[in-house]
C-alpha cells in the first residue's frame, strides 16, 4: 500500500490511500492448511520465484510472468513444491508426471498410517476356565473391530495339559470372519507362547465369505444327495 496524489477540482491536491494493482490474487490462505499436490493454474501469489524444469533441473530464480510463459510454450503445468522457501519452489510438470507423483505420495502416505497402527496386548493362563476365554476373546474381538494388531500371550499352567496352541486355534476360529494372524503361534520361551492378530483387509474378507459360501453349498449338496444314495441301498 502507498499513497498517491489525486487531483480534485474543487480543492488543491489531495493525499489518497491505495493498493498496487496486481494480476495475481493475495494468498490469503491458513499457514496450517496444507495444499492438494497438483497444478496451480496462474494464479501465483509470488513475483519471484524458484523454477525446476520438467526432468528436475533447476532453471534459477525468475519473475512469474517468465514461469508462466514457459509453462504455456512447453504445454506444462506449474506445481508448487516448497511454499516456505525463498523465493518459493515451483516445478513445471507434465500432467502424466502429476500423476505418477500423487499415487507415489499417497503409497508413502498409506505406509506411513500402517506403521502407527496401535497394538493392544492380552495374556492369560492355558487353565483359563471357559467362560474367562470367552470374554477375553470379546475383548480381542472389540479390538480387532477397531483394527487393532492384539498380541496375546499363553502361559502354560503347571497343573493343566491344555495346549496353548490350540486355545490359539479357539480363539481365531471364534474370529475367522474378521481376523487373521499377523504372527502366527510360536513359543518365545519355555512354558510361554505369543502369537499377534490383526484385522482382515477387504480382499481377504471377501475371500472368505466366498470360500464359506462354497463350503455351504457344498454341505447343502450332500444332504440332499443322501437320501437318493440309501434308496439305492
């Protein structure tokens, strides 16, 4: 902003106060709001910046009018890499190359949910009466729900001949429409075993609700082939 003298026919001169004109808009945006990766059109809020051409070498610092004029003459489209530098980081980019970049930065971004995944951790002893297991396998049921990793841990009782890994198989055939093992049963020292379950993707719940159908039908098949089988007899 700055002031200018403006003639009034009326008086003597007076002193206005007014704003530059400028092609581009003013950048009003939230410091906090992170911008979609992609093109940003022309409308550049910055007078000088930082170019990197299509193959990632970089062509120094330029007014925006000259980025815009290479983007238009190379049919490229202007995409801003680093807001906070100085001057601030475009790259011309080709739309393939926007692409290509947006599904790379979405795997990183989907590896990177995948490693903060919470684990929640069950144990209890292999002479856990019936109805203490059916609870805890609720509780593991409510965690898996929430896509949880459970990691449970079985110690052998003294004075019980249960097969710590067959209350393994108990509790993820209880589970087997939602869970599957992540790791599977192994002893981690003598007397303890340890296994981790986690949630079933969508891929591989839709394969089991087809496997069970088949096993159904298979089932249904047979009941209705015995009684023609003893009429034989």
């Amino acid at each position: 902003p700055f002031w200018m003298a403006a003639p009034d026919p009326k008086k003597t001169n007076v002193l206005v106060f007014t704003q530059p004109f400028c092609t581009a808009e003013k950048s009003h945006k939230d410091p906090k709001t992170k911008a979609a990766f992609g093109s940003v059109g022309r409308r550049i809020p910055y007078r000088i910046l930082h170019v990197i051409n299509q193959d990632g070498e970089s062509l120094g610092d330029m007014h925006r009018a000259e980025a815009l004029r290479l983007m238009d003459e190379h049919d490229l489209k202007l995409v801003l890499l680093r807001e906070n530098a100085e001057p601030p980081v475009y790259r011309l980019m080709t739309g393939q190359q926007i692409h290509e970049e947006k599904l790379k930065r979405a795997e990183k971004e989907k590896a990177r949910s995948r490693t903060v995944l919470v684990q929640k951790e069950l144990s209890f002893s292999s002479a856990i009466a019936k109805n203490d297991l059916e609870t805890k396998t609720k509780q593991i049921t409510h965690w898996i729900e929430k896509k949880y990793h459970v990691k449970v841990t079985i110690r052998q009782a003294k004075d019980s001949n249960t097969d710590m890994f067959m209350l393994f198989d108990q509790i993820l055939e209880t589970l087997s429409d939602k869970a599957t093992y992540l790791s599977k049963p192994k002893a981690i020292k003598e007397g303890m075993s340890t296994c981790i379950l986690r949630h079933m993707s969508d891929k591989e719940m839709k394969a089991h609700q087809k496997m069970e159908k088949q096993k159904n039908n298979m089932v249904k098949k047979d009941e209705n082939e015995d009684p023609k089988s003893s009429e034989l007899h």
